[in-house]
C-alpha cells in the first residue's frame, strides 16, 4: 500500500497515511487531485479506480471517504475488507464512531491505524489483540500523564 | 512504539545504527514486539536489501515461529524476496502449501478469523507468493493443485472477502504451471464475478479475464453480451478495463470497431494518464492490423489530434518510420504517402483550426518529404500554407524548425518561388537564432540549386548515413596541436573532479603529498583548454540539438551537417560526382580543417581523449592484477609458496609410500569418520542444506586452515593418497591447493569416495589452467550417457568456467550442444553456447567461456543446459552458482594512487563491525581480508589500513580500516554503487567466521 486517506465529503482530509516517502508538494498535489477524481464519482460506481501507476480503492462510510492506494499486483477487495475493518476497529473503540469522533481524537485513530497496519502492509487482522494495544498504550499514556498532574498540584500548592 | 516508527519512514544511512537492536528483538518474548520486529526488518528489505543480507536465516525462524502473527509478518519479506528471485526458494514451497493448508482448514486461532473466514489477508499472503512460485514450473505447481482446489471449495461464502480468496486463487491457477481441472474451475468462477450484479465484482472480473485472456479466448466469447453491456456502463473505470479487455483480443477483423471504441472513450476522457496509455494502445492496434491505408491515415490523424501533445514521442516516431520505410510493396507505399499528403492538405485548409504540436510536427515532415508525389497540387500552395503556419503565434519554436525543414526540401525541387523569397526575407531579421540561421541557409542554398538538389534527394529519408562521431579525420591536427605543446583536452566532468579533489587535498591527511603537486600541475593544464575553445560553442550548439532532434525520426544526420554556415561552402569544390557519403566526411573535414572551426576541434579531442583512457585503464586493468601479491595473497602463485609446495608434497609422497604397505583404502575409509566429527560446523552445514554445495565447500575449508592446522596435514595427505589411486593429476592439484593458502577447496570425503567409486571418468585441468588457482572439479548434473563437471579457474582478468562433459557410453556422441542460458547479473564473453563436434566413448571433452559479472550481486545462478543426440534428443539442465568473491580480483596501487582515486569516487559506505577475539589487532583484521577476499593491502599506517580491489573487468573498490576499541570502521568507497554494499556484506561475514 502506498497511502491511506481520510477525507469528508466537502473536501477536508481528516487523516493521511504516507507508506512511502514523499515530497510535501508531491503530497498535496496527489492528495487534491484525488479528492477530485474520487468526490466526482456517483455512488453507484464501482469503489477501484485506475489512476495514474496506481489502484486506488475507496469505500465511503457515511460522509468520510476511506481511500488506499495500492500497487499494481495487489489485491482490491482484500483492500476494502482493509478498510472495512479499520472502521469496525474505529467503531468499537469510540463506540459508534462519527466523524466528529476522528477529528477531535485523530491521534487515537493514528495508533489503531498503526497498530493495524504497518509499513503499509497489514499487520494483525485480530480484531481482538489490536484493541488490546492500544488500550495498553492508553494506559501507559494515562500512567504517564498522572504523576505529573501531581506534581504540578505540588507546585502549585 | 519505536518499531512502529521505525517501520515507517525510515532513512537508509541510519538502518546500519539500529538494526542490531532489532534483530535482539527478535528474540523478544512477546509475540507483538517479534512481531514488529519483522516487519521493520521487511521495511529495512524494501529500503537497503543489501543491508539485512546476513540475517536471511533469521527470517527463517520467524517464519517457523510459534505466533502465527509473526509468521504472517515474515511473510512479506518472502513475497519480496521471491518476486526478485524466485529459483532459490522453491524448496520452501513445501511448507508454504503446509501453512496455506492449515489456514484453510481453519487450525488458526479463532482471533484470525475475519468474517468467519480464517485469516483472509495470510491466505491470499500465502497464494501470491505460491504463484510467484509455481510460474512455469510444473513440478513445483504440482505441489499446489491439491490445496489450491481445497482453498476453492472452501471459499464459498458469499463475501467480499471470500471473493478476495477467490480471484486471488484464479489468478494463482492461471500463472502457475496449468492443470485442465483447475482451470475449468477458475473459469467457472469468473464468470460468476462477471455476471455478478455487484459493480465490484463485476470489474474484478472483467480484470481477471484480461488476465486469462491470452491463454483462453474462448472464455470472453461465453461472455460476449456482458462484455458488450460494460462497454457502454456509465462507469468510466469499467468502461477502460472493458476496453483494455478488447485490446487484448483485437485482431485483423475487428480492429476497426475496436478502436472506433477506444477514440470514442479517448474523446471524453480528461485524465492524463488515461490519454497516454490509450493513445499508445490505439496507434500499436492501428499499425499492426491496419485493414487499409485510408483507415490508418484517419485514425494515427484522429490520434494526433486528440492526443495532442500528450503522446508519447515513439508514436509519431513510428508512424513517420512506417511511412518512409513503406512495407515490400511499393506502390501501396506511394498511395498510403499520397493519402497522407492530401489528408493533410485538407487538413491544413481550415484555417483556424489549432492542432498539436506533435501533429503539425508529423504534417510538415511528410509534407516535406512527400508533397511531390501528389501531382496536381502546386508547390507553391504548399509553401503559402506553411508560411501561414510560421506566422501563427501558437506553433512553438521547435515546430518552426520542423516547417522551415519543410520548405527547404520543397524549395528544392521548385525552380523559383515567391513564397520562399518572402520566407527568407521575413525570418532572414527573426529574433530567433535558430530560424535566422535557417532563413539564412535557405537563401545560400536557392543561389544554388544544383548543390540543393544533391544535397536533398528525393526520398532518401531512410537511406543510412555514416557520419564519422568520432572524428578521426581530425587526430592528425590534434597530433600536431599536441606537438606544438597546446594542452590535452579534458572533458567537464573531470576537469571538474580534479579541481575539487585539489581543495579537498589539503586536508585529507595521510594520502596528500604527492599527489597535491600531480593534481595541481594537471589541473592548471585543464583549465587553460576550456576558456579558448567555448566561444565558438554557442552556435553550434543550437544547430548539434536540432540536428539531435531530427536524428531519432528522420535520419539525416549527414544532410544537417552539410548544412552548417561552414559546411557547405567548402562542399562546392568537392560536389561533383561524388558519392553522399563520402562526401559528409570529407567535407566537414575540410571545413574544419580550413576555418579551425573550434568546436569540432574539441569534440575531436574528448573523443581521442576518452579513447586514450579507455585504452589505459584496460591495460592498467591488465597489467595489476597478477601483481597483486604482497603477502601470500597470490593469484599467479608466488616462487615462494612454489617452492613450499614442492617441499610439502614431496613429504606427502613419502608418508604415501609407508602407507601403501598396508591396505591403504580401508584404513582411509576408517579415517574420514573422525575427521568429519570433528567438525560439527561442517555437519550442521549440510544439514541445513540452506547453502549451495560449492559455499559449503568454502565454509569447511576456512574452517580446516583456520582452527585445525594439525588436522589439515594428514587429512590432506589421506585424500590425496586416496587421489593418487585414481590420479596423478588429482594429487598435484589438491596439495598444490592446500599449500597456496588462498581458497581451499576440500569437498566432504564421502562425496569424494562416492565420485571415485563410481565413475572412472575424472576430469582434469590442461597444464595451462593447473597453474591457476582454480576450484575443485564437482560434478554439476549427470544422465545416462553424460556427465558434467565444473571446474572454476580465477584467471587475472575474469573468471574462466570450464566445464567438462564426460562421455560414459561406449559409442562417440556426435554434436553435443552446451547453451549458458542468458543471465542477469552475469556476462559470457564471447557466445554463450559451445558444440563439441563429437565426444569419443569414454572421454572427456571441456568447453572454457570467460564471464564476467555484470550486475552486482552476492550471488547468482547462472544456469544452462546440454543437447546431445543418443537414440533420441536429449536435454540436461544444469546451474552454477557464482558469487561475487568470484570476480574479486586485488588491485595493485601505491598510496599516492589510492588517494587520488579515494577522492575521485563518490559512492561510500560506512559500517563498524565487532572484531572477534582471535583477531583483534589491526594486521590479523586485515590479512583474514586479505586471504579470504582477495584484498591487496595497500599500505598501513597506525591503526589505519588501506585495502584495494576491483570487480572485474575494471571496477575499483578501496576500503579504509580504522580500529577503536575492539571495533573495525570500514569504509568503503566505489564508483558503483552496490558493490560496496555487498563487500560489506562479505567482509561482515568473513570477520564473524574467523
């Protein structure tokens, strides 16, 4: 997988993933073009999409357009399953999840995502042990985050 | 976390700071971090291969690891590895199909079930990775029929993901090795994915047909309505994968429709790339199955017009080829250039219209070249056209130039004409240099209409010119420049390099002295050639690039030269009855001869230049690798080691003679248990069986010299008292072997006992070669009649395989064909293939070829095959793997050398490495370099060393030691890129063995 976007129906992009180094420039530009490309298609169409050298599969879950972009030799539908996965996790972790949910808490939605897939390539498709990491990375951050609420109440007192 | 990080975007300088903590966390207790450990190590693949080579086995043991998590990470580095090289891992299809099997039968925990399918995304891992397997390769395809009908049956599940499984297995079945059964029903399933109602499916389908399509037609005709149907779908995508299904089935019947379909998407599509890749297809449909002439002028002109500026240049290159070269029949050729020219024509009445550049490109050039075919069209209407089109604003310059080649050829064949002569007075004042010096060319040439006549001849597009490049006519001036004392010309780059490494010299310590005053004394003479000679340049620039341009598509180099300001007023003298050819030459010789003309001057000088270079780095190339050798590092084999030599085997004669006495075989035989039990490293090598049998080779022969110098004695004289039975030759070589110290092969005893038992047939090395060092003679593949041997011989300037085919039958083998099948990494000078004539009963015949490496590698197969003819045609595969310390040769240089030519190169790598407690110091690092990869030791100085060695035929490779604190800084520096990194490479492997 070359990248992974998030991005709303208006346009916004809500999240992006680079597998690949790429320039800024290069970013914005292929990130816009294919906003454009992906937003002008009706919902009827089928959800891959030969653009430039690369595949691109796309699924729109209410108003945000998940979107991979994949080479050539891989598998579309498996990539969607991707996809469709990431939002059950997404889904059982915020309970529900909304949009709203993914920008306020982007950074959540960054570990699952990472914790899912790795260097572009899937990593644990067990919905189970994925949310078992990142709630043991929750609770090191909160265990982090206590003692210095402490100690601040100290300086403060 | 930090894996996590490291997996992502990740710099290649720094893989060589971490990636020991990684390969600890391998060893990691949970699950999750080996598991990410794999992936960061598939991350590091993907970035630097070169850089995780030596961790190949530890790959091995994830893949076997008890987390199927970690498995599957591993997994990805294997499909990697397998896409670039798919013959070294076929013996792990075995347990590819065992994991894929117990997958599918669901024995993974529950957790990896996706949809209540056992884990979809390692089950599809699991079948690209057999495809990449089983291509063309019926024996390792059949060990994968059974599972894949297995994973068939079982994805019957209507979901997307099984449909994943699904079309991931139909492909696999059609790549690999064919089975009739499977392929029915692959079959079967794509046409439940075409006919599916769901969108998705539906182009996955159509996907896979165009995948299968070239290996059964007859699927897409059971489809045809459906196919029919997606062709006017609104969906774009589907539309474009409908027509990239045509285009595959195109053929002389139906190409018109076809690319009626293809201009029709063409036109409504915006997509850039779209446009490429359809335009391609379409001009590739229309030149190979073109019904007529009309029909091809009309659709390469609707390609031209809609494709506009986007075509890739190889197409009208083509076309324009198409049309001067023609097909065999004349006539056609003259119709299909007179329908060019009119539909052109017509073209170009619409005065408005605006067309691509390429296009008006193409108009101009067959306009220019043809227009006089068409009778009864005035010239002149011509030229008042493409006057018209100079004038407009939107044809850019380079299309002017075009046009401007246009009139000249058509003012050539008309007497006189007003058009020209407003055309020249009008570009004669042009801002444009290029169209002055053209209005220009065109004025002189009207003055003369017999020399224009000569010069462009009618339809002599693709008659070939020879134009002499490197200007040798012009070496005798040069010879005299040179003796007046004028400075040798240096090209940019180097002149360049010199003056860099002069600033640099100054601090680069150790290598400064005399090579400061070398550099400055030559640097100064460089300089003085460029001022002088780079006036000139300006114009002949702009005419050398035009002239580029018309040489790729209209091969008229030798016309374009004539043309230039001082190329054909010289040519009045010489015109008459002389040939064209000839006379590009020597006109331009003249002309360059008489004005001095400074430009060709220096081409003449870069090109004698680089030819002196060249010459000089093969003779340097020749004369220093057999000098090579300082300390016992010996490629031709020293007076010394000689006489040793003679020492050492005249003791081995003795001690054979005492034995002989007793029953000598037996007590051998007796012998070679202990040996081998004392050297378990041996055994565990060849259990594993991970290692070709000629490394295994090297790998216990180190291992004899280095720890068991005792054992090496008498081992040695026992084989060779075994040898000596069987052949004088065989002793010499062995003893001869194990006293030169270089790279000692010793093959396990019992596969020697074996060899002699059984065949009576040994190969030897002629005299000539005996001397060399060379490797042990294994056998390589073996028949009935035949068989093979090899023997390696590491001569200075390549590596000489000979190969030796034994004939065991009793009668003679006539017309025994050896073919090296065309590697990519390895070069065979001279054919790649060999006839003995005939091969007598019961002898041996031997073919040498010289390779060398080509591209880097730490190794490669390089595999070929015997023909002979006995009762019936017979064929015998073999393969031989090289590795790179095969074409190692020592490079022979003092230290001023290495540090001008340090300087010169750019590709370098850094890398500390532990130093084993056995060598510590400085001097053992370097001699265990030195012995095992052929390192010519340059120089040392304190705790630094300086190595040399150069990949044949030529490529240098300088190494810089430094030891600190029990660790060796390597630095390595080349002018190819990878060959530092798989010096690397060895260096690590040899420092950990010793």
């Amino acid at each position: 997988m070359r990248f992974m976007l998030l991005f709303s129906r208006q346009g916004k992009l809500r999240l992006q993933k680079w597998f690949l180094a790429t320039a800024d420039r290069d970013k914005k530009k292929l990130v816009r073009e294919l906003m454009q490309v992906v937003l002008a298609r009706k919902p009827k169409m089928c959800s891959f999409l030969e653009w430039r050298d690369l595949k691109v599969v796309y699924k729109r879950y209410a108003s945000l357009y998940f979107c991979c972009a994949i080479e050539g030799q891989d598998n579309e539908l498996i990539t969607l399953e991707l996809i469709h996965r990431y939002v059950e996790l997404l889904d059982k972790y915020f309970g529900s999840v909304c949009e709203l949910d993914i920008i306020f808490n982007f950074e959540k939605a960054y570990f699952i995502l990472d914790e899912f897939v790795m260097g572009g390539e899937i990593q644990d498709t067990s919905k189970k042990s994925v949310l078992k990491a990142i709630e043991q990375a929750d609770l090191l951050q909160e265990e982090d985050e206590s003692p210095r609420s402490v100690l601040e109440e100290m300086g403060l007192a | 976390m930090a894996l996590t990080i490291v997996s992502q975007i990740f710099p290649r300088e720094m893989i060589p700071a971490v990636l020991p903590l990684i390969e600890d966390k391998l060893q990691h207790s949970k699950e999750i971090i080996r598991r990410k450990a794999v992936q960061a190590l598939y991350k590091f693949y993907l970035i630097a291969p070169n850089q995780v080579q030596h961790i190949h086995d530890k790959f091995r043991k994830a893949l076997c690891d008890r987390d199927a998590g970690v498995m599957a990470a591993s997994l990805h580095i294997y499909l990697q590895m397998i896409k670039e090289s798919s013959s070294g891992y076929k013996d792990l299809t075995g347990s590819f199909v065992a994991i894929l099997k117990q997958v599918v039968g669901g024995k993974l925990p529950i957790d990896f079930n996706y949809h209540s399918v056992p884990a979809p995304w390692l089950q599809i891992q699991l079948l690209r990775i057999l495809r990449l397997l089983g291509k063309d390769d019926p024996r390792t395809s059949e060990l994968m029929y059974e599972v894949l009908d297995e994973s068939l049956r079982r994805a019957e599940i209507n979901h997307n993901i099984t449909y994943a499984i699904l079309s991931e297995c139909v492909q696999t079945i059609y790549t690999i090795y064919p089975n009739s059964e499977l392929l029915e029903k692959a079959a079967k399933c794509i046409g439940k994915f075409v006919l599916s109602p769901k969108i998705n499916l539906k182009y996955l389908g159509l996907k896979a047909l165009t995948y299968v399509i070239h290996q059964d037609p007859n699927l897409a005709l059971q489809h045809q309505m459906t196919i029919i149907e997606c062709l006017d779908h609104p969906d774009p995508i589907v539309k474009r994968e409908t027509l990239e299904l045509l285009y595959r089935i195109t053929n002389g019947q139906n190409v018109i429709v076809i690319v009626q379909k293809m201009l029709d998407y063409l036109k409504e599509s915006k997509e850039e790339y779209a446009i490429i890749n359809l335009v391609g297809k379409i001009a590739e449909l229309a030149e190979k199955y073109a019904p007529n002439n009309e029909w091809f002028i009309q659709t390469m002109n609707a390609v031209f017009s809609v494709g506009g500026d986007l075509v890739h240049t190889d197409i009208p290159n083509n076309f324009l080829r198409l049309l001067a070269e023609g097909f065999d029949d004349g006539k056609e050729d003259d119709k299909l250039r007179v329908y060019a020219v009119k539909s052109y024509l017509a073209l170009l009445e619409e005065d408005d219209a605006l067309y691509p550049q390429k296009f008006l490109q193409v108009m101009s050039w067959v306009l220019g070249e043809y227009s006089s075919l068409v009778t009864d069209v005035d010239p002149e209407v011509i030229l008042t056209k493409l006057h018209s089109l100079l004038r407009k604003t939107f044809v850019t310059s380079e299309t002017k130039v075009w046009i401007m080649a246009t009139v000249t050829k058509i003012a050539s064949r008309t007497s006189c004409s007003k058009a020209v002569d407003e055309i020249i007075q009008e570009f004669s004042n042009s801002l444009d240099t290029c169209m002055r010096q053209y209005a220009f060319e065109l004025k002189n040439l009207c003055k003369d209409k017999e020399l224009m006549k000569n010069l462009l001849p009618f339809d002599a597009s693709c008659s070939d010119m020879v134009v002499d490049a490197s200007l040798s006519f012009l070496d005798g001036f040069v010879a005299e420049g040179l003796g007046r004392g004028a400075a040798p010309y240096k090209p940019h780059h180097q002149r360049q390099e010199e003056k860099l490494s002069q600033e640099k010299a100054l601090n680069f310590e150790p290598y400064r002295l005399s090579f400061a005053s070398s550099v400055s004394s030559s640097g100064i003479t460089g300089r003085q050639s460029p001022t002088g000679l780079s006036v000139g340049s300006d114009t002949s620039v702009n005419s050398a690039e035009t002239g580029h341009k018309e040489t790729s598509t209209l091969k008229l180099e030798g016309v374009r030269k004539l043309w230039g300001k001082e190329g054909y007023l010289p040519k009045k003298e010489s015109k008459e009855g002389k040939e064209k050819e000839p006379q590009t030459a020597s006109c331009s010789t003249l002309s360059t001869g008489q004005v001095g003309d400074p430009p060709a001057l220096r081409f003449d000088q870069v090109a004698s230049i680089s030819e002196e270079d060249k010459e000089k780095q093969q003779l340097a190339s020749t004369l220093f690798i057999g000098l090579g050798s300082n300390a016992g590092v010996s490629l031709m084999g020293k007076a010394e080691t000689a006489t040793q030599k003679f020492k050492r085997r005249s003791k081995i004669n003795e001690i054979q003679h005492s034995e002989e006495v007793s029953d000598f075989r037996n007590s051998a035989a007796a012998d070679f248990g202990p040996l081998l039990d004392t050297r378990p490293i041996n055994m565990e090598d060849s259990e594993g069986s991970l290692h070709t049998r000629l490394r295994k080779a090297s790998l216990s022969s180190s291992d004899i010299v280095e720890d068991n110098l005792a054992f090496e004695m008498p081992q040695s004289l026992r084989k060779s008292g075994l040898e000596e039975r069987l052949s004088e030759n065989r002793l010499s070589q062995s003893s001869l072997f194990a006293d030169s110290n270089i790279e000692i092969f010793q093959p396990s005893p019992s596969a020697q006992c074996e060899s002699a038992s059984k065949t009576p047939l040994i190969p030897s090395l002629p005299e000539e070669l005996e001397e060399l060092t060379h490797s042990e003679i294994v056998q390589l593949c073996q028949s009935d009649a035949l068989a093979l041997y090899l023997c390696k011989v590491w001569t200075d300037d390549s590596l000489l395989l000979t190969v030796f085919v034994s004939n065991k039958t009793t009668a003679v083998l006539n017309a025994v064909n050896l073919v090296f099948e065309e590697a990519e990494h390895f070069q065979i000078l001279e054919s790649p293939s060999y006839q003995f004539p005939a091969i007598e009963a019961e002898s041996v015949e031997r073919c040498q070829k010289y390779v060398w490496m080509d591209k880097i590698c730490t190794q490669g197969v390089l595999s070929g095959s015997v023909n002979y003819q006995l009762e019936m045609e017979t064929r015998l595969d073999f393969s031989v793997t090289l590795s790179l310390m095969d074409f190692i040769r020592p490079m022979q240089m003092t230290t001023e050398d290495f540090g001008k030519l340090w300087l010169s190169l750019s590709n370098d790598v850094k890398q500390n490495i532990k130093m084993s407690s056995s060598q510590d110091t400085l001097s053992a690092a370097l001699n265990t370099l030195q012995q095992k990869l052929k390192l010519h030791i340059v120089d040392v100085i304190g705790n630094e060393g300086i190595l040399a060695c150069q990949l044949l035929p030529s490529v240098p490779c300088l190494l810089h030691c430094r030891t600190h604190s029990r660790m060796l800084a390597l630095w390595f520096r080349s002018p190819c890129s990878a060959l530092p990194d798989s010096l690397l490479y060895q260096c690590q492997k040899v420092m950990e063995e010793s």
